[in-house]
C-alpha cells in the first residue's frame, strides 16, 4: 500500500516549485518503509553531518546540547547512553557487527533510554536559503541481532529555531531487525524553507523506549541538499564526454534545460578541475548555453546550476545538472631510450613509453624504420651510429616525438690463426692478433693465456677461444687443435696348441688413422688383419706391428704360441733280443722333459716310472724281464693342457 501525503504550498513559496510539492511521500513495502528522496535535481550538500573520523576506535562526545544521551568511550553503552566509535565488532553478540555508513569514520550508535526522552540528537542549521525546497537525508540502522522488544522508531523534524514551527518531519516507523547482518537504511524527505528563513533546527527523536534487549541503533550522514526541477546538461552532439588533445582548437557548445517548477530561473555555468570536489562560477556563463574554448591539459567538469532568480547568488540554493566530462590529454611524452649498445655485433634494443592503444613510428639510420614500440636490431656496426626518432600517437590522435642517439664503437676483428693437428704428447704453438690485450681459453693447457702467442699441449683434441679487446671492445676466434692419438698394439694373450692344430690370434691396435701387420707371414691366413689364424708346426712369437698413417710413429707387441708334439704309443714290443722292437719306443715324447711315465701289470702293481723318457722301457721289472702279458699305462705330460695319454701296452717274446 502506498500512502501519498501531499501539502498545498502557500503562494509565498512558489518561487521554489509551483502548485502541489510532495513533501513527503512513503512507500510502505513490507517489511520495511523508505521515505521519497528528491527526483529532481539536487544541489550540492549545504549540511554534511558525519560525526568525523580518526584513528581512535571512538570519536569525541558531541557539543554540549546536541543530546539529551550521556557519553561513554565504550562500544557497547548503557541504555540512556550513547558513544562516538568506527565499528561495533566490539560490542559483543547482541549487536550485529557493522562499520559507518561509508566505512570510513565515525557514526553515533545509541542505545535508548528506557523511558522515552525528548530527543538524541538536536543541532541548528546555518545558511540555508529562504523560499528554497531541501531534500533531508540521513542512514540509520538497527542494531540487535535476534530480539528487539521494542524496535527503534524514530521522527526527523526540521524545526524553527525556535521549535514553534515544523517545515517538515518524517517518522520511520518500527524499524524492523534484519537477518544475515546490519542494514543501514536512508531515511529522506523534503522541506521547505519559508522566505526569508535561512536558519533551521534537526531534531531527530525515538518514541519507542529501551529495555534488554530493545532500541538500539546507529545514526550516520545527515545531509540537506537542495532539491529542485530537473537541470539536464549536454553537449551540441549529445555526449557526456569528450577527450581531445591539449592542441584541439575544437570549440564545444553546452546545452543546459530546467524542467518546471522556477517562476523566474536563473543559470551558472560551473567548472570543475579536481574530480568535482570543488566548483567554481564562470564567469559570464549565465545563460542556458556555454560556449567552451580550448584550455590547457587537464580534466574539466562542467555542469549547469539552477535557481530562482533572487537565490542563483548562493550556492546552496542552487541546484545543478549532471556533469560534462571534457579529458584534454597533454601531448604523450614518448620517452625514447635504447640499452646504448657500445660495440659492433651487439644488439641495439630501442624502448618507448607505453600507452594503450597508441600507434608508434621509428626512423633512423641506414633507413631503418619501425611501428613496433621497441624495436631491436640485431648486430649493429657503425652504419647504424646516429638520432632514432619516435613518434607516437595515442588512441584519441596526440603525438609527439621524442629522440634517442646512440654510438657504436668499432669492433677489434680477432685472429686465432688456422686449426692444427699434432701427434699425442707434442706441443704446438697458437698465434693470436688483432688487439690489444688477449685471453685464451681454455687455459689449463697453455703455458701463457693472456699473450698473443702461446704454446698448447693438449692430451684431446681442443678448440680455444681466444678473446681480443681494443680497450673498448671485444672481439672472439676459435681454432681447434686436432690431437693425432699414438699407435698401441695388443697382440693378445699367448696361446698353446697341439701339433696340426691351429690358434686364432687376438690382437687390438689403437691410434688415429693407424694400419697394422703381422710378421712372421708364413702358417698365418692374413697377416694384414687383426684376427688371423695362424698353423705353426714348432713353437713361434708373432708380432704385431701399429703403424700410424699421420706420422705419428708405430707400436709393436708379441704373442707367443707354444706348439706340443703329437707323441705315438706303440701298442707292443718284443724285449727278445733279435734287435728288432727290444724295447717300447714312444716317438717325441723326449719332447715332454717332466712327463710322468707309469706301468702297471694286470694286478696294479707298478711295473715301471719314469720322468722323462731319456731312455725307452726294455719290459724289464728290477732287471728281470717280466713275462709276456698284456700291461697298462699312464702318461703325465705336465703341460696342464690337453688329455694326458693311457692305454695298454703287449709284451711279446
């Protein structure tokens, strides 16, 4: 249900709006009231109230009047008290936890006497224009969290000074609690001053008592503004705002209109530098149209004051329009710069201030151009010495150019001579040029690694860098020494083989660019390879020989090859004495000198030994010759390789 309360304006107050103002209008929405704020234009604030603000957790007691309350310093007051403080966090459960209305100073919170008082809070208001419609605006808030016995229900009044006439009060009504939290609420309406009347009293009162718990609230920026017709300001195209560089010789022409409500308006034009916290007048700007012209960089508000006529002298009769955003850019500072490079064959790295949105153009020496904002050019000489200019242009067109120079130094042209190679183990000498000072590198093989002419011993092959410098600039070469590894020969492990036998020789060589051979060439299938396999008929040593192919000399070892006899055992001999086969003659076995010879008669009685076989069995037994039969016998060669012979030997008579 919306109830509408609309109050006849006597004819003295006309000056301000005409016929029928709504004073105050309240939209009863459940759960909650709000009062009618201005629809209209307002002025700036006349009155702000918003009880200061500090580092202090509380703020001062307020002058002595204001409130029928007593002070405390203490965030939780007594009822009948009141405190000055940032926030209620400290207050306890019972209270919600809230800071100021704009969270930033501080609010008077005030916990309500249990019999009903006067009034909390009572100040005068200076400076008000007679015959002048006022929106009064104030936040309060309800306080406790889950019980309220008697919630707040607080009346604003505007008042004569002397408290015989009300121009206009407002009563909230039961200010409901809220869940999830404080909810500050703006509590508004209108006024109007009669003519002549300049001073007024705020009177803001609770006719709910308190109690335990019941009436607690907070109260924050209290404002009076003057309210009034409807004031539009525009430029000639309709915008809000323009931005425009500091060199725009454009012209631009406002517009302002008033609806209703001024029997006989007035106009000034005001002008804001400072984001619209202070306005100044301009000066012959008094009319519905401004004509603006071109001003230095910076950012200007504008907007268009109304009033009546006998009150445009006073600023907070007035009220004004919405604000006209003229940005006029200074021109861009470009800030051209570079890493200075000092040398030929470094980087030149150019840099420029960055805008969003802004466009950029380099030129310079050797025709180089760019749109990048920081170009780079790799490997500079001396042809790139000189002034890189940039200009930049920003999104709305500004431009301007700025301009870097830079110098580069000629580069010293190193020289580490011509890559060598040299045998394992030599010395070889490094000739540098083309500087003043010198460092060779590695230096761990070199006998004089800051001397244009060094010597190098290195075991690999190595690559030193040698660094140059003029005294300003440095320059580098590279040159490789190949080190030439030494032939090595391995002809392998010696080997033993039984006569017709054959062994596979295992010799490795090593060395850069090497050949290799065998010697002697006979009994062997190649002597140019280094596995051949070789068929001596007697004990040999071969020699491989690694020969280097650079000049590197040769390396030569042996392997020796130990050939046995094949010995044959006869299976019978006749000791009879006719000279033929008189004794058991075994070919070759003189070639085993610690052979182990063994007989045995059929009973394994040792019949015959012998080391050696200097001298062939006679088939005698402590020199008595031992009958015909068949005997057994064992062979130890004592060489730990092969099978050791054994068998049967006949004697025959």
């Amino acid at each position: 249900m919306i109830i509408a309360i609309l109050i006849r304006m006597p004819a003295s107050m006309h000056t301000c709006l005409k016929c029928w103002l709504p004073v105050v209008l309240l939209l009863l929405c459940s759960p909650e009231m709000k009062a009618q704020l201005c629809t209209g234009s307002l002025g700036d604030p006349v009155v702000s109230i918003d009880f200061g603000s500090g580092t202090a957790a509380f703020g001062g007691a307020l002058a002595s009047g204001i409130t029928t309350y007593t002070y405390v310093a203490r965030a939780f007051p007594s009822d009948g008290y009141y405190t000055i403080e940032s926030s209620t966090a400290s207050s306890g459960s019972v209270w919600w936890s809230t800071t100021d209305h704009t969270g930033g100073g501080y609010m008077m919170v005030v916990n309500a006497a249990t019999s009903v008082q006067d009034y909390f809070y009572k100040k005068t208001v200076s400076g008000l224009c007679g015959g002048t419609t006022y929106e009064f605006a104030a936040w309060i808030v309800n306080l406790l969290r889950s019980q309220d016995n008697n919630p707040p229900n607080v009346t604003f009044s505007i008042l004569s000074t002397d408290e015989a006439t009300t121009y206009g009060s407002y009563t909230t009504g039961a200010i409901p609690l809220t869940t999830g939290g404080a909810v500050w609420k703006q509590i508004g309406f209108y006024f109007t001053t009669p003519a002549g009347v300049t001073d007024v009293e705020i009177k803001i009162s609770n006719s709910s008592p308190g109690g335990a718990p019941a009436n607690d609230l907070a109260l924050d920026d209290i404002t009076f503004r003057a309210c009034g017709p409807t004031v539009t300001a525009y430029t000639s195209d309709g915008a809000s705002s323009k931005e425009i560089c500091k060199d725009d010789a454009t012209v631009f022409t406002f517009n302002g209109t008033v609806s209703s409500g001024y029997t006989n308006p007035a106009y000034q034009w005001q002008v804001s530098t400072d984001g619209g916290t202070t306005w100044t007048d301009i000066s012959g700007a008094t009319s519905t149209t401004y004509v603006r012209a071109p001003t230095t960089a910076g950012t200007y508000l504008y907007r268009m004051s109304a009033a009546a006529a006998t009150n445009i002298g006073s600023s907070g009769c007035r009220v004004s329009s919405n604000t006209i955003t003229i940005q006029v850019d200074d021109s861009p500072d470009p800030q051209a710069g570079s890493n200075n490079p000092g040398c030929e064959g470094d980087t030149l790295e150019l840099t420029a201030t960055a805008f969003s949105g802004a466009t950029y153009s380099w030129t310079g020496p050797n025709g180089f151009t760019s749109s990048a904002q920081n170009p780079v050019i790799n490997g500079v000489t001396t042809a790139n010495n000189g002034d890189y200019i940039v200009t930049l242009t920003t999104a709305v067109g500004c431009s301007n150019k700025d301009t870097t120079s830079i110098e580069v130094n000629p580069a010293p042209v190193a020289d580490a001579g011509e890559d060598q190679q040299i045998c394992e183990g030599a010395t070889v000498t490094l000739e540098g040029s083309g500087g003043s000072t010198y460092l060779w590198t590695p230096s761990a093989t070199l006998t004089d690694a800051t001397s244009a002419t060094t010597n190098a011993s290195p075991t690999d092959t190595t690559s030193y860098v040698l660094t140059v410098s003029n005294g300003t600039c440095h320059a580098y070469d590279t040159v490789t020494v190949n080190v030439l590894k030494l032939p090595t020969a391995n002809a392998g492990p010696d080997q033993r083989i039984f006569e017709g036998e054959s062994a596979q020789l295992a010799g490795t060589a090593g060395g850069t660019d090497v050949s290799y051979a065998w010697t002697p060439v006979y009994n062997i299938t190649d002597a140019t390879i280094l596995h051949p396999v070789v068929t001596p008929t007697e004990d040999t040593t071969y020699t491989l020989t690694v020969t280097s192919q650079v000049g590197c000399g040769e390396a030569t070892d042996d392997v020796f090859i130990r050939v046995y006899k094949t010995i044959v055992i006869p299976n019978a001999f006749s000791p009879n004495g006719d000279g033929i086969n008189d004794t058991w003659k075994i070919e070759k076995l003189e070639t085993y000198p610690t052979a182990d010879v063994n007989v045995f008669n059929r009973y394994g009685q040792l019949v015959f030994h012998s080391t050696g076989y200097g001298k062939a069995w006679d088939g005698t037994y402590n020199g008595q010759p031992l009958p015909v039969g068949t005997y057994y016998y064992t062979i130890d060669l004592k060489i730990g390789f092969g099978t050791n012979p054994s068998g049967w030997v006949v004697i025959l008579r």
